[in-house]
C-alpha cells in the first residue's frame, strides 16, 4: 500500500489482553442470542422430572434444573431474552435522550427550562417501583419491565447528550464549517450530533451490563420474564431455594448474567479510552 | 488607487454586550482591499484584529456593529442571514487563529474540503476530484487516499494546508488568513505562507493577512494597516511602513522584529527547535 498506510497502526493501539477476553466473551453472548438454538442439545423447555436436578456431566454439561430441563440450552436460549430486552431498552432510552437532549441544548433558554424539568422527574422515578405499577397495571411479563426501565433510563442520556452538544456546538471546528456557511440543520447533523454521539455510544455499551443485571433482578423479583422463561434472572429465580443441593442451576445462569455484564462493561471502559481526544492525541 | 476596492470598511465600530451595557472594543476602523491586492492587518495582541475580522462576516450573533462594511459593493451589514451564509466561505474564506482546532475530528478530510462546494449544490464526484486537486496544489502527498484520513492522522503543517483548502476551495474573492501560521514551527510557517502567496496570485484572490509579527509582513503584502487598542493607528505600503513609520507604535513594533531587511520570510535558526520536525517528512 501506499506510504502514509505504514503510519496507520500507531493511531490504531492494539487490543489489550483484558479487554480482547471481555470483546470476545460479548461477542460469544451475541453468538448465542444469535445461533442459540442451533448450539442448544436440548429443548430448554422440555421437562423431564426423571432427570431432575442432574449434576454437570458428559450428556448434560451444565447439569439439570429441578424439572429436568438441561441448564445449558437453558442458559443458552437465556441469551435471546435478556440481550435483546437490553438493547430495546438502550435504543428506546437513546432514542428519547438523543432527542430530548438536543432540543434541550440548541432549543433556547425556555425550551431548556421546561425539558430538563420533565427529564428531572424522569430521573426521580426508581425503576423498581414503576415496574412494580407497570407489572400490577399490565400484568408481569418482560415487556412491562422493559418499558419501566427505559422510562426511568433515558433522562440520564438526555442529559448527557445535553452536556455534549452544548460542550460541542461551541468547539471551534463546528464555528468553522458555520464561517463556511454551512446551514444550520447540516451543522447540527454533520458536525455537532456526530461528535456528540461519539462519546453517548461509549456510554450506552457501559450501560448494557447495568440494564442487563436490572432486566434480570427484575425478573427474578417476579415483575419481568416469567416462569418458563430462560430469561437468565427467572432462571436463579425458579431454581433459587436448590441452591444448596444443585447449585449449578443457580450458578451457570448467574455466571452468564455476571460475565456478560462484566464483558460489556469492560468493552464499553476500553472504547470510552480509545475516544478519548487527548490520548487520542498523543498517538499519533 | 483607481479600481473600486473588493472590501470597503468605513469607520467600523463592534461592540460586544459587558456588564452595564455594551462595550466598544473597536473603534471605528476604515480598510481598503482591491482585488488580488494582499494586506496586512498588524497589532499587538487584543488590539482588536480577530474582532474586525469576524465583524467583515458577521459571525457573532451578540456583537452590534455599526459603520460600513462593503464588499464587491454589495453592504453586507444589511445583508439578510441567508445571503450571507452564501457570502461565508463562498466569496469569503476564513482561516481561524487556531486552525488545528478547526477541523471536525470525526468527518474525513476529504468530506470536510467538499463540503463548501457540495453545500453550494456541486456533486459529489465533482467536488471530490477538487478537493484532491487543491490538496495536491497545496503539497499534500497523496492526497488521493489522504482524503480518506481523519485530522488526528494528518501533522500540523498538513493540517494547516488542509484548512487553507477548505477556505478556498470554492474560490473567494477573499481570504481573511488569521494568524494562519502562529501555531506552526517557523519553517512550516514560511512555507505556508509561501503557498498562500502563490495561490493568490494564480487565482488573482486578494488576502487579508492578520499577525502581530511585523517580521513576516515584509515579504508577503503590498500594504499593512497598524491596529492599536481598537483602532487604525497607520495605514500604507510595507514599505512605508517599515523605512518610516510615522507612528511611535508602528517603531515599537518595528523594534521587535528580529531583523530588518535582508531576507524576512527565510526562517530563523530556533532556539530549542529540537521537538520541530523537518516539515517534508511529516505526513
Ligand atoms: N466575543 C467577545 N465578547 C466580548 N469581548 C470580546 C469578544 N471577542 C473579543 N473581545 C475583546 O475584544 C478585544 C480585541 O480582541 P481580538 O480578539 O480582536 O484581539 P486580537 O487583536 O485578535 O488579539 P490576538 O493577537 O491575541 O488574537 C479584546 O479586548 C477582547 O477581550
Ligand atoms: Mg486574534
């Protein structure tokens, strides 16, 4: 390739070891919500309480529940419920943020005033107790923890999208392409949102493991995934009281729900380095 | 001088709100450029040269301006938003004080050295080709992939040239150049100034040229204009200016230019360049 290709992996740093496991257990989750049902031996849902409550073995890997389910497909299928509630709530919450928080910030002083009250009392709701009076109004079920949790999660993207664009709309390059006459929509699409979203992205894979371990409390409290479901905290839930006896039950879901919610973490940390301007900077 | 001027500014008075009021931080400036002509807007710092040279634009919502500001005989202090958008960046380019700052870290080069034209309604392809072309004129190297590149790959001087392209590339009557080399190392400086000077003069472009360094005035514009504390204190040729200067500040700042006469544009031996890299190697 051409001469300035040799100068490119120095501003590209390499993976570090902590971070590449982290990037590949979160991958593997997303291969599972993916392929799980091609990878699971079992029917995660075919009881068979003749094989209740097996120890981790040749036939059943990660044992067996107290129905007789095989853990691992369980857990495998498990992936399907709680990655996409997840990202449903972490879309809805960016969709409302992004929104509300660019408004906020470009909108004038009154438009401001009256967006960050709203945002205010959304950020006063605990999401517990809303999924609580969704799940007594709707009934429990994944869907009502869904909507409690993203009605209670975007006010902290839509002030932090706030913060950025505000932080952004006066950065020198975006007063540039303005000297350029660039209009005011293109700037605010091009310029201003782009780099803003650059540091809410990072944000919102941090936050993947946090709606994940909620969904799942959530659901193991009673208000979210119901019993038959894989859904990793229904499953600690259903098998809780074997802990005891079968703790592979309790731990492989738990193990699952932890390493995901850790490996999301983890890549999310190392992305916020990675955009970080200033070692961005020193790169190069 | 006999041809109508490209930029007419008559008794240009900005004022910026303070506390208790508005406060009058130039104070009635009057310039002159013809076209092709390249003038030096000279002075200390905070005499007020940023401030005239955003008023010819009107790029600050909150300064109240008054006086005359004609460009191409068209007063663009009435001009409405909209036309003047159309000025900015269209018959008007504006290289900032700190042009490594003023490139979008997350648009590629090329898109950014587009987009005055492709904001103006020229096709993409088009543009693109344009782009690369100007880079190539400016003496970026392969400027063909480089356009693909974000800023943070590019070195100062190369970022420098990529900035001066985007203030010209959809060709303006005039270049307002702010301290366009004060954060580059002195070599890149000349060069960079050097390039500007050629493209003036292919293009018959005229440059208002802002700095406070006497020193590289000499070799690059026809006239200067003094600037102290908000005003104009002594307009004329360079050479005026620099063989007899009628204003004791216009001697003060004389004085602290390193050497008079001679070759003023060939760059100093630096004292602790150590950090300053041979410019042709960077990329
Ligand atoms: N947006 C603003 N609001 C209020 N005052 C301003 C604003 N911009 C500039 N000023 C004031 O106007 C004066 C002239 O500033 P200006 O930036 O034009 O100086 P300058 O000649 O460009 O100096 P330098 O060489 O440091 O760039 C300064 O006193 C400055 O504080
Ligand atoms: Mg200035």
């Amino acid at each position: 390739m051409s001469a300035h290709a040799a100068a490119k992996p120095r501003t590209r740093r390499r993976v570090p070891v902590v971070e590449g496991i982290a990037l590949a257990v979160a991958a593997l989750v997303v291969l599972m919500a993916v392929a799980g049902p091609l990878l699971a031996p079992y029917d995660p849902y075919a009881v068979d309480l003749s094989r209740s409550l097996l120890p981790p073995s040749a036939e059943h890997w990660l044992g067996t529940d107290s129905n007789g389910r095989d853990v691992l497909s369980r857990v495998l299928y498990g992936a399907r419920v709680t990655l996409p509630a997840t990202l449903v709530v972490i879309a809805a919450s960016t969709l409302i943020g992004l929104l509300i928080g660019t408004l906020a910030a470009l909108g004038g002083k009154v438009v401001d005033e009256v967006l960050m009250r709203i945002t205010d009392i959304g950020l006063s709701l605990p999401a517990i107790i809303l999924a609580l009076g969704l799940a007594a109004a709707l009934g429990p079920g994944l869907s009502s923890a869904v909507i409690a949790l993203s009605l209670t999660w975007w006010p902290g993207y839509a002030r932090l999208v706030r913060t950025l664009v505000r932080e952004v709309k006066d950065a020198e390059y975006v007063d540039a392409a303005r000297v350029m006459g660039v209009p005011q929509g293109r700037l605010i699409f091009r310029h201003i949102l782009p780099n803003a979203l650059n540091t809410l992205y990072v944000q919102t894979t941090v936050d993947v493991g946090a709606v994940m371990l909620v969904i799942s409390g959530l659901s193991f409290i009673g208000v979210g995934a119901q019993v038959p479901s894989s859904e990793w905290g229904a499953m600690i839930a259903g098998e809780a009281n074997n802990l005891t006896n079968a703790w592979w039950a309790v731990a492989f879901p738990g193990l699952a729900l932890l390493l995901t919610a850790l490996a999301f973490n983890l890549v999310g940390d190392w992305l916020r380095v990675r955009n970080d301007p200033t070692i961005r900077q020193e790169a190069r | 001088m006999s041809t109508d001027p490209l930029l007419r500014i008559r008794d240009l008075r900005v004022s910026y709100p303070a506390a208790g009021g508005m406060a009058e931080v130039v104070h009635g400036v009057d310039l002159d450029l013809a076209p092709g002509e390249r003038v030096a807007l000279v002075g200390e710092s905070g005499s007020g040269k940023s401030v005239t040279a955003r008023a010819v634009l009107r790029l600050d919502p909150d300064a109240r301006l008054s006086g005359g500001i004609e460009l191409e005989g068209v007063d663009l202090l009435g001009l409405p938003q909209r036309r003047m958008r159309e000025i900015r960046g269209g018959r008007v380019g504006l290289v900032f004080q700190d042009p490594l700052a003023s490139l979008n870290p997350v648009m590629t080069i090329g898109r950014q050295v587009m987009q005055p034209l492709v904001i103006r309604g020229v096709s993409r392809r088009v543009a693109r080709r344009r782009a690369i072309e100007l880079l190539e004129r400016l003496g970026v190297r392969d400027a063909e992939h480089r356009v693909d590149d974000y800023p943070h790959q590019f070195s100062g001087g190369m970022r420098q040239r990529v900035v001066i392209a985007i203030a010209v590339i959809a060709e303006p009557a005039l270049l307002i150049a702010d301290e366009p080399t004060t954060a580059l190392d002195v070599r890149v400086q000349a060069r960079v100034l050097e390039l500007l000077h050629e493209l003036a003069a292919e293009r018959g472009m005229s440059i208002l040229l802002i700095t406070h360094d006497l020193g590289i005035v000499a070799g690059f514009a026809e006239r200067a204009v003094v600037m102290r504390h908000g005003r104009a204190v002594e307009t004329g040729t360079v050479d005026q200016i620099y063989n007899a200067p009628r204003h004791d500040y216009t001697r003060a700042l004389l004085a602290a230019v390193p050497r008079i006469g001679g070759d003023v544009t060939r760059p100093l031996a630096v004292i602790g360049a150590a950090g300053n890299a041979p410019e042709e190697e960077e990329s």
